[in-house]
C-alpha cells in the first residue's frame, strides 16, 4: 500500500516537472525564443482549426493587416510629434 502510494506520487511529480520544463523552458531556450515562437505560431493562425483553410488564411491576413497598421500609425505618431 505505501509502494502504491509512493509510485503514484513518483508519477505526479514526474509529470510536474516536464509541465514545468514546458512552461518555462528549462531545455536550453531562451525567453526571447520562446517569445518568437509565440508570435510566429499567432501570425501564423495555428490557433485556427486545421481543417479551415479559409479560417486559417483569413486569420493569416488580419493579423498581418493589424500588424502593419500598427506599425504606420507608430511612424505617423513618430513623424508628427517627434520628430516635427
């Protein structure tokens, strides 16, 4: 019964750390990887159901579009208050 007991809390800590090793990318990765991995998977729509292509190419092209705006109003922002 204590054998039992042990293994099974052997198993949960087993799986808490590869958890943790996932979440905070113990296996050699840095937070600036892991932070571009993130935004490649979002821009990429693999957040999207794989079976949409419609859904995943539509979600492709506004973030892309949301992206780019952001990045014109930041350098309209920039050359009318900045920069003038």
């Amino acid at each position: 019964m204590a054998e039992d007991r042990h293994a099974k809390a052997a198993e949960q800590a087993r799986r808490e750390l590869e958890h943790l090793r996932e979440e905070t990318g113990l296996l050699g990765a840095s937070s600036m990887v892991r932070a571009t991995r993130r935004a490649q998977a979002h821009f990429s729509g693999a957040d999207a159901p794989q079976n949409d292509p419609a859904e995943i190419w539509g979600r492709r092209i506004g973030r892309a579009l949301a992206a780019s705006f952001v990045v014109v109003l930041l350098w309209w922002l920039a050359a009318t208050y900045v920069f003038a």
